[in-house]
C-alpha cells in the first residue's frame, strides 16, 4: 500500500509541476490574490483632505486645529476665507472634511460657555463619513479634557472639579483597531481553503481531460490510495503556498506572529 502511495505522489508532483500554467495556478495566483484583496479590503481612513476655515484665528483655534492634523488623520489642505467658498471645494472634491470655527470660539472657551465648532463632511461615501466623524468626535473629546485640565491648573482659587466616572476602553490584539491585522490573516486562511479545493479538483479534472483516468481505473491502486495520492501532494504545497503568504504578510503589512511558529 505504502509503495502504491509513494508512486501515485510521485506521479502527482511531476503532473503537477511540469505544466508551467498549473505552476502559475499554484504558486503565483494565491499571492497575487492575497495582496490585491489585502490592499482592497481595508476600512482604514487617513490623510483625510481637510479644508480650515477658522473665523476666530486666535491660539485656541489654532491648538484644535493642530490637535486634528497631529495625528495623521486629517491633513489640512485648503483655507478658505469665506463661507461661499466652502460649497465649492466640497463639490468639487477638493476636500473630504472642512473645519469650520466661529469667531468667539476662544472667548466661550475662557467665559466656561460651550464652544460649538462645525465639522461638513463629504457624505458621498457614508461608511468613510462615519469614520471621519468617529476620529473628529475623538480629536474634540481630547482637546475638550486638555483645555480643562489647562483651565484647572491656571485657575487662581485652585478649585478641584467634581470627580466623574470615565470608563477607557482597550482592543486587545489589535490596539489601533488597523484592518491589515485582521483581514490579512483571514485573507491567509480563506486563500487556503479556496486553492487547496481547487487544486485537488482541477487535478482529478485533468486525468479525465487527458485520458488518464482510464489508465489508473486498471491499476491495482485503492480507492483510499487514489484520494490520498491526490490530496497528499497539495496538503504539502500549502503548507509551501502558506509560507510564501505568511512571509509577505510580514514584509509588507508588517503582521507579526506572536504566539507558537510551529504550531500555526
């Protein structure tokens, strides 16, 4: 049985790699589908083109300004001077999101009052404009506890604020919550399953296509045998496939294995 096996691999690999399409099929395809959808499917949203149109130019405005260009969402790209010009830059596609701050926005930051600031977003795309909203409500959220915070210490009665419950929240395994983290791995995953079915089918297809199934039905090999000879040598190409995916998912997207190697 053992000899049997061995011969119908044998014969399995030599089919299988001889045909420089079947090589293309097995080797080439799985990568290039991995890192095309990988890029594809992505729901992170960044250099966000941002116009400002800050009415009240005073150091408060400015800080807000810098707090939502700092961390690399939004990128201030255009600085309109009027309200008509906003209309325009949104239409056109200059910019995905505009920042609009009143006149009197530090003056109701220093008189305690609410500070309202306006934030229009191109909503052609509704998913990017919930995010967009997402990391401008965060921005305000941080530089609302930053001005108190300014305010408590620079406050000449020293008075300590009432205490409230804030609840933070952590994602563990994948801190920022960067889609590459998760697709990419299950991109792997999904790849293997699709390929190693195909393979396997397109393999006992091309016995029928080529005659040859009729040579192995008058062979004294196994049923078992036959479905072992088959599957064996594409088990072991994605173990091979796998490796290749595995190594440029390290190399461009930067996924890294922190748990057991030899186990996954």
């Amino acid at each position: 049985m053992v000899r049997r096996i061995t011969r119908m691999l044998m014969k399995e690999f030599l089919q299988m790699l001889r045909d420089p399409r079947m090589r293309i099929v097995i080797f080439v395809v799985p990568v290039f589908q991995m890192l095309v959808l990988a890029f594809a499917l992505t729901t992170d949203v960044t250099d966000i083109k941002t116009g400002v149109l800050d009415f009240d130019n005073t150091p408060a405005s400015r800080e807000l300004v810098k707090a939502f260009t700092a961390g690399g969402y939004f990128q201030a790209m255009e600085h309109p001077t009027s309200q008509a010009a906003i209309e325009g830059l949104l239409d056109r596609g200059d910019v995905r999101a505009l920042i609009h701050i009143p006149r009197g926005f530090e003056q109701d930051l220093r008189s305690g009052k609410t500070a309202g600031v306006q934030l229009l977003a191109d909503a052609t795309d509704s998913n990017t404009t919930s995010i967009v909203f997402g990391y401008a409500q965060q921005v305000m959220e941080g530089y609302a506890r930053e001005k108190l915070a300014e305010r408590t210490r620079n406050s000449p009665y020293r008075q300590v604020p009432l205490g409230r419950v804030e609840m933070e929240t952590r994602a563990w395994f994948n801190t920022n919550l960067e889609s590459r983290y998760y697709y990419v791995p299950a991109l792997i995953a999904v790849m293997l399953i699709v390929v190693s079915l195909l393979l396997t089918s397109i393999a006992i297809v091309r016995e029928k296509e080529i005659g040859t199934i009729e040579q192995i039905m008058v062979t004294p090999i196994r049923r078992l045998e036959f479905i072992l000879g088959k599957t064996i040598p594409y088990l072991i190409t994605g173990y091979i496939i796998m490796t290749m995916m595995l190594l440029i998912a390290m190399v461009v997207f930067g996924v890294r294995i922190r748990g057991s190697l030899p186990l996954l």
